[in-house]
C-alpha cells in the first residue's frame, strides 16, 4: 500500500471514531432526563409528568430530528448556556471532527497520475486545517454580528510578509488566533477542544510527512566504465525505492578516459546523501572516479 493512500486511511479512520465517539456521547446527554425529576411521585402522576416533559420538549425541539439536536444548529451562544458541559464539548468536538472528515475527502482525493508530478503533502496538511479552523471561528460567532466583525478586525492585524516554506505553520497562527479569540469571548471549552483536537491532526499529518517530502537532487557520477556504473546507480536507486531520471549519460572514449553519468533523483528529507555516495562507491569502487550532488528546485509538486 502507498504511503499516501495510508495516510488517508488513518485520518479518515482517525476522524470517523472521534466522530462516532462525541456523538454518541452528544446523543446520550440528550437524552438524559432532568436532575430535578421527582423520584417518590406515585407511578401515575410519574407518568403524567414524562409525558408532560416529553410534550414540553417536542414542543421546544421544534420537531427537530436526532441530527439536527446533536449538531446543535441553534445559536451557539444559547446552546452553550442551556447544555451541560459534556454535552457541549461533544457537540464542539463533532463539528470539528466533521469538518476534518469531509476536508480529508477532498484534499487527499484520488488523481490521476501524471508523470513527473506529485501532490504537495503541505497543501493538503493546510486544507484540512482550514476547515477546522473555519468551523471553530463559526462556533465562536454564532448569530453574533459583533463577535464577527471582532474576528475580522483580528485576523486584518496579521501581515503574511515572511515567505513561510511550510504554510500548515500559517494554519496554525490562525488557530491560535482563534484559540484566544474563544478564550476572550468566554468559549473556553471550545478554545480547549480546539487545541487537543488540533494537536492529535497535526501529529497524525506529521507522522507520514517524512516520507511525502523530498529534496530534488540532481547526481552527476565520472566514472571509466559506465555501462557497469549506470547498472549500479540502477540497483541502488530501486533498492531505496528513489524516483530517478537519466539527464545525461557520456560514455568514456579515447579522448576522455572518464565517462559522466547525471541522473535528476528525488531524496527524501531523511535521506543522507553521504551514507548514500558511500554505498555507490563501494558498489562500483574500481571504476567511479567522483560523485557529485547538486540540489535543484522542485518542479514536481502540484502545488508550490
């Protein structure tokens, strides 16, 4: 299996439980009866007061489905009042796990293969991000207009000026501006739920990020024999699963005793290209002259 469609497993997989998991919990908080129920009525008047309750709540729910009273599609502001804490937090944690759910859907969708590209893992890292960030600054704001124009004027202070290489680094300031915007507004356990939630994505994200990162390297060998050279290189590139391609290939002729072979190769990041240049020389010592690395830009990815 690729690394990438294991990537994928894991974080819906990862995302489908904590899904299930706040929502089952959101479900049960529901349906708990009321702490002040009176437990020594007598059966009759007990149950003229629960069909009482259970008309005053369909009355209340608006004839709301299951969903729609688990999702919590009133106003933020009021459901955080009116729950109980373990109800709101399931709530928070759902939104969030969904938004992360549907983003994973479309960021790392299938595509077709297309030769000498590759899809960013940073880009894709940044897309689920921002759909969780966008659900929490949506949490925060609920129907209030002033808390909206807050955010606006909040996220306006921050000047991207710095060329960041990584822009999951940009995801993240956004989220602590919203962690302290929740914080502000007395959303506390959204501002908490936000952070744990966040912690367990990007450490999900980054576990796989090591072999989805690669160093465009371009590798020019001078060797007197290259047919036995150029069969090494190929051993050791399918040995380490690398992505080669021949740019040149110069054989020895009686001008030149030494021969050149270039080879454009994408390293991983924890790829260390001495133990690497150690292993082709010992492969081919006799003939290889000197080995020479040279970093180029990467015009694989999708996305810069």
């Amino acid at each position: 299996m690729k690394q990438e469609h294991r990537q994928t497993i894991v974080l819906m997989a990862t995302f489908l439980f904590v899904m299930i998991a706040s929502g089952l919990v959101s479900y049960i908080q529901l349906n708990q009866p009321s702490p002040g129920a009176n437990t020594n009525a007598s059966p009759a008047a007990t149950g003229t007061t629960e069909n009482g309750e259970a008309n005053a709540q369909k009355k209340e729910s608006g004839g709301r489905s299951v969903i729609s009273e688990i999702f919590g599609t009133e106003d933020s502001g009021t459901a955080a009042s009116e729950d109980s804490w373990t109800a709101s937090a399931a709530k928070v944690t759902l939104r969030f796990a969904l938004a992360a759910f549907l983003s994973t859907l479309l960021a790392l969708r299938p595509r077709r293969r297309m030769m000498g590209t590759m899809r960013n893992p940073y880009v894709a890292q940044t897309q689920i991000l921002l759909a969780v960030v966008t659900a929490a600054m949506m949490i925060i704001v609920g129907d209030s207009t002033a808390r909206a124009f807050g955010i606006f004027a909040a996220a306006s202070l921050v000047n991207f000026r710095t060329n960041i290489r990584d822009p999951k680094e940009i995801t993240v300031l956004l989220i602590c501006l919203g962690i302290g915007l929740a914080t502000g507004v007395g959303r506390w356990q959204v501002a908490v739920i936000l952070t744990l939630f966040v912690l367990i994505t990007l450490w999900t994200l980054e576990v796989f990020e090591p072999a989805q990162v690669f160093r465009p390297m371009e590798i020019c060998v001078e060797t007197r024999n290259v047919d036995r050279t150029h069969e090494a290189l190929k051993q050791i590139f399918i040995r380490h699963r690398l992505n080669s391609e021949l740019r040149e290939l110069n054989r020895e002729d009686e001008d030149d005793p030494l021969g050149k072979i270039v080879y454009y190769v994408n390293l991983r990041a924890v790829t260390n290209t001495d133990r690497l240049s150690e292993e082709i020389l010992s492969a081919d010592s006799e003939n290889i002259d000197s080995i020479e690395w040279e970093q180029k830009e990467s015009n694989t990815y999708l996305y810069r």
